[in-house]
C-alpha cells in the first residue's frame, strides 16, 4: 500500500514495461495492472488495479502528478504529462482512452471515454461518462460535462450522449480488463516468477 493507499505488487509484477524513478520517487502500480513491455512510466505516478497500460505508452510524472483510477485502459501510443506546479493529471476509472491521445494536465472523470487520437490540455475537464470524439482538442480549462458528446478542433458540443453509449463505454473499458489480463497471463507464463 502507498501513501495514495493504493495496493502495490512489486515493480516488474506488471508485464513489463520500463519504470523509472524521478528525484527518487517510483510509480506505485496496484495489483493486476498491465503494463506493455515497451511501455513508459516514470516518476510521481499511481496506476489503480486492473488498469491497463498498452504498447508504446509514455507517462510521465515528473514536475508533478499524475493518479489513474482502477480498470482504466490507456490504449497504444498514449502520452501522459502534466505542468509543473500548475496543472497535475487525474484519470479517474473505468475510463477508455483510446490510441494515440496526449492527456495533459488535465481531470478525467470516471467512465468517460476520448476517443483515438484526442487531445486534452491543462485544467480542462471531462465530467463522468462523457465522450470527447476521436481527433479533438479540448482547449486548456474547458468543461466538457457530464453525458455529452464532444468533438472537432476546438472541441465543441455535438450532442448528448445516447442511453445505450453509456452501456458500450461500461463494456469497453470491462473488455480492456479482459484483454490486459490475459496479456498479464501470458507474460507471466513467459517469464517464470513475473
Ligand atoms: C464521437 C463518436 C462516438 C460519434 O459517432 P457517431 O454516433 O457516428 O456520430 P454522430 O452521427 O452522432 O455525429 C454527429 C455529428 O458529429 C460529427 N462527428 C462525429 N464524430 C466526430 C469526430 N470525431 N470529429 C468531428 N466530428 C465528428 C458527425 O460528422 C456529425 O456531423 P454532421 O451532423 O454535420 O453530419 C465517434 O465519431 C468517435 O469519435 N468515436 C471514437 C471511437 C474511439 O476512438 N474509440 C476508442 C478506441 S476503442
């Protein structure tokens, strides 16, 4: 258990992935969290259970901190940053982000879902069970609330978010806990006392 209170297994427990202290303080990674081989994670950063962290993905707390929630899936190629002293990274849970994104200093909430190549930048914030659309920008301290659907450059609204979006984005992110299990299962296989 870290100061954060989250549950930690021992660095390497993960998949893999190349952890890297800042000024000495590691990442804490909660139990059953996959991490890719070639994936990043350096400095001042917590990762809850059963998130999944995939191929080519670089977070990186150094001048503050990032926090990810359980079950929470960062698809390949994502970037993770912060700006110093001003504007640290929360990622709630059950949340998908999908390839490609750069997530900024910025909040998302639970059960939201930015969509492949998405930007978001410093102080915005996406409420619970949004969708920022693939390909947009989520210009610095906009609100995208709760239940709605926003896309383009800048990000605009489009429209609310449908009933049955709120049951796939639920089933995404379950899918991607399925997914990072069975890779952690591989890996473990692959290398005795993982
Ligand atoms: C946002 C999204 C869910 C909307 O899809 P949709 O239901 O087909 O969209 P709608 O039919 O309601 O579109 C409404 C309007 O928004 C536009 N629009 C939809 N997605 C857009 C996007 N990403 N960027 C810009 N405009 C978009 C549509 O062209 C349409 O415009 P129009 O009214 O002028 O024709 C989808 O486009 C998207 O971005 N999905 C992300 C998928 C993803 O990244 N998954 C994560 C990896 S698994």
């Amino acid at each position: 258990m870290n100061d954060a209170g989250v549950p930690t297994t021992p660095v390497g427990a993960n998949g893999g992935g190349l952890i890297l202290p800042y000024k000495g303080t590691y990442p804490t990674i909660g139990k059953d969290v996959f991490i890719a081989p070639n994936a990043t994670v350096i400095g001042n950063v917590s990762i809850g259970a059963n998130s999944s962290v995939w191929f080519n993905v670089l977070i990186r707390g150094d001048d503050h901190w990032i926090k990810i929630g359980e079950r929470t899936n960062l698809q390949d190629g994502t970037v993770v940053h912060l700006s110093k002293d001003t504007a640290p990274t929360f990622i709630g849970s059950d949340i998908t982000i999908g390839h490609g994104c750069i997530i900024h200093g910025c909040t998302l909430e639970d059960g939201c879902m930015i969509g492949i190549g998405a930007i978001v930048l410093d102080g915005a914030i996406v409420e619970k069970g949004a969708i920022v659309g693939a390909g947009a920008v989520v210009p610095p301290g906009k609100r995208v609330p709760a239940g709605e659907m926003w896309a383009g450059c800048p990000a605009k609204k489009v429209r609310d978010v449908r009933p049955e979006e709120f049951g796939h984005l639920a089933r995404n992110a379950t899918h991607y806990c399925g997914l990072g299990e069975e890779y952690l299962k591989m890996r473990r296989a692959l290398v005795p006392g993982m």
